[in-house]
C-alpha cells in the first residue's frame, strides 16, 4: 500500500513540475470525455440515418476516454509509456473510424465489402505494429513494413479506392469538404503513428527525436484525430439535416 502511495505521488510531482507528457494525458482524457458527451447529446440534433455516424463518434471518443484514464494512471506510477494500453485503446477505436468512412458513403452507394476491406487494413496495421513494438529491436523493421502497408491501403481507399470514387461521384458538396478534411486527418495527422514506431531504437528514423517524447506527440495527435474526425462528421450531419429540413418546408 505504501509502495503505490509512494507512486502515486511520484506521479502528482510530474504534473506539479509540469511533466509535459503526464500533462497530455489529463488533457487527453478530459477532451475525449468531453467530446464523448457533446457528440452523444447532438445525436438528437440530425436526422436519423445521421444518428449512427454520431454515434459512432461518440464511441470512438468515450472509448478513448476510458482508456486515457488509465493511460494516465499508469505513466503517473510507472513514469513509463502505456504501450499495451494504447494499443488496446487504438484497436478498438481505429476500425471505428474507418466505420465513419463506410457510413459517410453509404447514403451513396457504399457497400459493406468496402467497410470489411478498411478494417482489416485497420487491424493489420495495429495488430502488426504492437508486435513491432514489443518483440525486440531485430524485429521491428520488418514488422514496421508490413504495419505501414495496412495504414497505406487506408490511404489509398480514402484518396483513389472505393471512399474516393463514391465521394467525388455523390452530389452533396459538404461531403466531398468532409473528404477533403479527412483526407487531411489521414495523411497528416495519422502519420504521427508510423512515424512514433519508425523513431523506435533499430528502427528507421531511430535517434531523429528522443524515443520518451513519443506519448507526447501520440497524445496530441490522438485528441486532435479522433475528436476532429468527429467534428467533421458532425459538420456533414448538421448541414445535410438542414438541408433536408429546407427542402421538407420548400414542398
């Protein structure tokens, strides 16, 4: 009991001296908590073949909080990095993003091979990349390979596979901008994860940034992925739900 005391305190001293990665983590989960609420109350707001997207960013970001309170405890006793924690969080949370691109195409014409299709690729990356990181530094480029080649298929379903072709065919305008901004989220801000394994020791950037900032620029990244995904799901719902409101009074 003293022992966890002893940490538990050591891990209140990391946010008192202003640790910035202890730091992250309580913004982390008080932004995912937050937006789990926002995104769950607006479901009342859109139509109803909007509520599933909502709903779905609303578990994305809940199931994120949940973890980030873990995440939070555990580096504040350990002062180590939650890897198992974050790829549990991430293995639930990432296939259900990719969810979120099936159900912004499916009012036009998307059809569930698509959706099998982004979660294996999903899965693949996440399971690969955990391997990677906790089998050993001879491993790690070569499971770092075949991690990239799941999240580059994501890639490519958003920028030229089936995502693509439904978005630039459909005739709604705040999807293609929805698009555009996930196109972003993907190329940009997911990049953060490959790059956090590549900078791993024996792997390829290894020595680029010190490998003890990782959680720091994961948990930005995370809180700025998962809850901007969010809102631009959001965005889509609202203005198609007035759009359709509109159109109801015109008749």
């Amino acid at each position: 009991m003293n022992t966890i005391l002893a940490a538990e305190i050591a891990g209140l001293d990391r946010i008192v001296n202003s640790d910035p990665v202890a730091i992250t983590f309580f913004i982390g989960y008080m932004a995912m908590f937050a937006s789990a609420v926002f995104f769950f109350v607006e479901r009342s707001s859109v139509d109803g073949k909007w509520k599933t997207s909502l709903l779905v960013s609303g578990l994305i970001t809940g199931i994120a909080a949940v973890h980030y309170y873990y995440m939070r405890d555990f580096y504040m006793i350990t002062g180590t990095s939650p890897t198992a924690f974050r790829y549990v969080d991430w293995t639930l949370t990432v296939p259900l993003m990719c969810v979120e691109f099936y159900l912004l195409t499916k009012p036009f014409g998307a059809k569930t091979a698509t959706l099998t299709k982004l979660i294996l690729a999903s899965l693949v990356m996440l399971i690969t990349g955990y391997i990677g990181e906790t089998s050993g530094i001879d491993n790690n480029i070569f499971w770092g390979v075949a991690s990239t080649l799941g999240y580059l298929y994501i890639v490519y379903e958003v920028f030229a596979g089936d995502v693509a072709k439904l978005s630039n065919s459909s005739n709604s305008p705040e999807l293609k901008r929805a698009m555009f901004l996930l196109k972003i989220f993907i190329t940009l801000g997911w990049s953060i994860y490959p790059i956090g394994y590549m900078v791993l020791p024996g792997n390829l950037l290894s020595g680029v940034f010190e490998v003890s900032s990782i959680d720091l620029f994961y948990n930005l990244a995370d809180a700025i992925n998962k809850i901007g995904f969010g809102l631009v799901i959001y965005s889509v719902a609202i203005a198609e739900t007035n759009k359709a409101r509109k159109a109801k009074l015109a008749a």
